[in-house]
C-alpha cells in the first residue's frame, strides 16, 4: 500500500495475512465499498436479508 504520512512524505506498507485485509478493509472504506461488496451475490443476499430482518424486528422495552 502506497500513499504519505501526516507531514506529506511517502509511505510505503506491506502487509500479509490479517493485516493484509485489514489494508484491504480500510482501501475499501475510501472507495465507498464495504464488505458485504465482496461477497457472491447469493451469500450477499443472505446476509442482507437477515439485516432487514433483524432492523425491522422490534426493540424490547425494559
């Protein structure tokens, strides 16, 4: 990952593993992606659905 610290100077980053979709996670945020982008269309569907279920699903009072 390429880009530049706070006072403008390049920075370079490798990352493996983890941290590698870490990196990743966070380069999405900038290009508006969040996970759920990724993911095929059918398991997208899934959790998606399981989002709206769970949203509309009322809040239990104390």
């Amino acid at each position: 990952m390429h880009g530049f610290d706070v006072t403008g100077a390049p920075l370079t980053v490798e990352g493996t593993g983890v941290l590698a979709r870490c990196l990743q996670h966070e380069t999405d945020h900038l290009d508006g992606r969040l996970y759920i982008d990724r993911l095929p269309a059918e398991r997208r569907e899934e959790v998606l659905r399981a989002y709206e279920e769970e949203r509309d699903r009322p809040v239990a009072e104390d």
